[in-house]
C-alpha cells in the first residue's frame, strides 16, 4: 500500500482539504491525523473491520483497546452509558486532552474496546482532528499513530518512520501542543478513578469532582511492579528507544557527577551514548551527544519534546541513554511516568 500525505495548516485551513481522507475512513480504511497530544491512528470506531485493521497496522495486542474520539457531547450518548460524574469531567474539559471511560452500549464492537465493556472516549480540541470527525460524519478510534511500543509521534514525520506503506493517509499538520497522550478517567463505577496521567492533572479534576482516585498501578513516581493496570495498555512496554535509557535522580551536582562517571566508564567500553539534561543543566556534562529536552522554566516544553528526544536517539544509533530526572512539577507526574516506561523502570537516586 502507498501511503498518502496531506499537509495541512491547522490555523488556517478550509475543511474540504479533509475530503479524501473522510472518504477513506468511511470506506474503512486507516488515516493518521494530528491532536492536542499526539498523532492519532484513526478508523471507524463503529467497524469491526477498521478496529482490527488498527491493531494490524499498530502491531498491537488485541486486548489493548481504542480510544474513540467524537466531536460533540451529543455524540456520547450514542455510544456510552453517561453517568454523572462523567458528564461533569466531559463539560469542564472537553474539547481538550482527557479521555473519559463509560460502560459501552452495544453499538461499539468488542474490537475497538479489546473485548471489555467499556469504551474510552475523547473529545479532541485540536482544529483538525475535530474537522475530520465532522466531516466524516463517523466517530473515529485513534490510537497513538506509532507502531506498538515505539514512543508515541509528535510530527507527522514520526508516523511516516512507523506507519509508512501500512495506513491509507497521514495528515501532516505539524506538531502537537501538549506532546504526551491525553489523561484517562474511569468514571463508569462509583467512583473516578485516573488510569493514566497527563495535562490535565488530579488537582484539576478534583476542583470539579471531590473523590477522585488514581489506579494504585500507576501512584507514585516509581510504578508498582506486581500490580495489574487498569487501563490494559499501561501493562504493556511502551515509549522506548532501541537504547538502554537510565534515569538518574537527585541534586544536579550529584546528578551530573554520576552520569559523568557512567557515560566515562561507557565510553571506554566503546559504546555509544548520550545525555537528556534541561538548558540550566546542559553545560555540567562531558558526553559527545548531549541533547536539552527544554526548560525547567516551562514544564510543558519538556513534556512537549520528550517523544521527539527519545527518536533522536534512535536516529544516532545511542547505546546508553542518561536522563536527569523530571518529576517535580505539576506535569512532572505524567512525564516522569512516560520516562519510567522508556526506561523500563531504571531509575537510581543519588
Ligand atoms: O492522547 C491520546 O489519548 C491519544 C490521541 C491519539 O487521542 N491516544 C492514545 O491512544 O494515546 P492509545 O491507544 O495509545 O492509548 C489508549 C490507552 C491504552 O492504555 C488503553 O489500554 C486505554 O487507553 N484504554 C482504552 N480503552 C479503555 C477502557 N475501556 N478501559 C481502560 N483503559 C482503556
Ligand atoms: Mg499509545
């Protein structure tokens, strides 16, 4: 299969540029499109066949299910059973990067929702995406656009290197805001419950609902080992770079010191290896590749680099990876817990 690109300029575009790929995802088939987050892998939601070809495309596990995105709150009833709490999450952050679990109504195929009986729904903010699912007229599941465990992508480029020759269409429409995927909420029981972290945060959610819990899973900056996640992807290894990335955290001084002394003892072995460091700290390393995520200053410069450094990494071929740590902060939850799974746990403090 060739894969189609079209490049779009999310602030200022006219709609009908979408045609195409509007005609394709109502025929089935697979458009890559760009959110608020990240790059999303989309097919109809309401097609079996789509949902599967998704999983196809991904290399995913099928019982890791599909977030389905819609364009209007009207939508949610089609597919969902709303409870009030949900409701609630839905009008205060809606259109924007939370995704919201509900018990499913029979319409959703078991193979968007891997087999369980509730269905995670978002409502993008990003122009594009939500043209799409206008135009369309369908309710699109979108994964992240990347192949099963490689970093999510965050330029339409990063789908190309993954999906190229596997999806009908990607819409390039440059680089996501936010950089890492959408906040998830159960709030099919009696209680909400965050399945996985992201912009919007646990403060933010309470200041609407009181009782809001998060998946014991994922609590903490290191995740529990010998617990079961809730939202099923969150089991799986995620975001990694071919190279082996450890984190090492601590005061900066002892933090550059200790890296210093790994990337030392790495190089003599003759590996090839790399530094993550913040522009305050970027100067305190000796290491031939060392690359700054962003500012201290702006958490969300850093969340929204974070995919692109860890391919970067890739490209040059880096062997061992050291990365400060950056989990302070009202972000650093979501980031840190992006950076973990890069590093499949590999953190020492100093
Ligand atoms: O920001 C985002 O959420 C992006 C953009 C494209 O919208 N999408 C995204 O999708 O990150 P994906 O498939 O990479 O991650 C979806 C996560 C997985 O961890 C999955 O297990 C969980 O959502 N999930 C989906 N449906 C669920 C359900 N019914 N119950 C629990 N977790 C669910
Ligand atoms: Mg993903």
């Amino acid at each position: 299969m060739t894969t189609g690109i079209i490049k779009i300029n999310p602030d200022n575009f006219k709609g009908e540029e979408l045609e195409e790929a509007c005609h394709i995802l109502k025929d089935g088939g697979l458009v890559a499109f760009p959110t608020e987050t990240v790059y999303g892998l989309g097919g109809d939601a309401l097609n079996p066949l789509a949902a599967s070809k998704i999983y196809g495309a991904k290399g995913r596990p099928s019982d890791n299910p599909l977030i389905v995105h819609i364009a209007c709150i009207d939508s949610l009833y089609d597919i969902a059973e709303v409870t009030e709490d949900g409701l609630k999450l839905a009008k205060a952050f809606w259109p924007g990067p939370l995704t919201l679990v509900f018990k499913k109504k029979e319409i959703v195929p078991p193979q968007t929702t891997g087999g369980l009986d509730t269905v995670a729904v978002r409502m993008p903010c990003h122009a594009v995406a939500r043209e799409l699912i206008k135009r369309s007229g369908i309710y699109i599941a979108a994964p992240s656009a990347n192949l099963s465990g490689r970093p999510s992508p965050t330029q339409a480029k990063h789908v190309i290197e993954d999906l190229d020759g596997r999806i009908d269409i990607i819409i390039d429409g440059g680089s996501p805001d936010i950089g890492i995927e959408s906040t998830i909420v159960d709030v099919s029981g009696s209680r909400a419950v965050i399945l996985r972290p992201g912009y919007i945060t646990k403060d933010m959610l309470k200041d609407v609902l009181c009782d809001v819990s998060t998946d014991p899973a994922i609590e903490g900056i290191v995740p529990q080992k010998d617990i079961v996640a809730k939202a099923p992807g969150m089991k799986y290894r995620h975001y990694a770079p071919k190279g082996q990335l450890l984190i090492v955290e601590g005061s900066p001084d002892r933090v550059a010191r200790k890296i210093n002394s790994l990337v030392s003892e790495k190089d003599t072995e003759g590996y090839k290896t790399a530094v993550i460091a913040t522009d305050e700290t970027k100067d305190k390393y000796k290491c031939n590749i060392i690359k700054s995520i962003g500012t201290r200053k702006s958490e969300n410069s850093i969340a929204a680099s974070l995919y692109n450094i860890l391919r970067e990494m890739d490209y040059m071929e880096v062997q061992y990876i050291y990365s400060e740590s950056f989990g302070a902060g009202i972000l650093g939850g979501a980031v840190m817990n992006r950076m973990l799974k890069a590093a499949a746990g590999h953190i020492i403090q100093v």
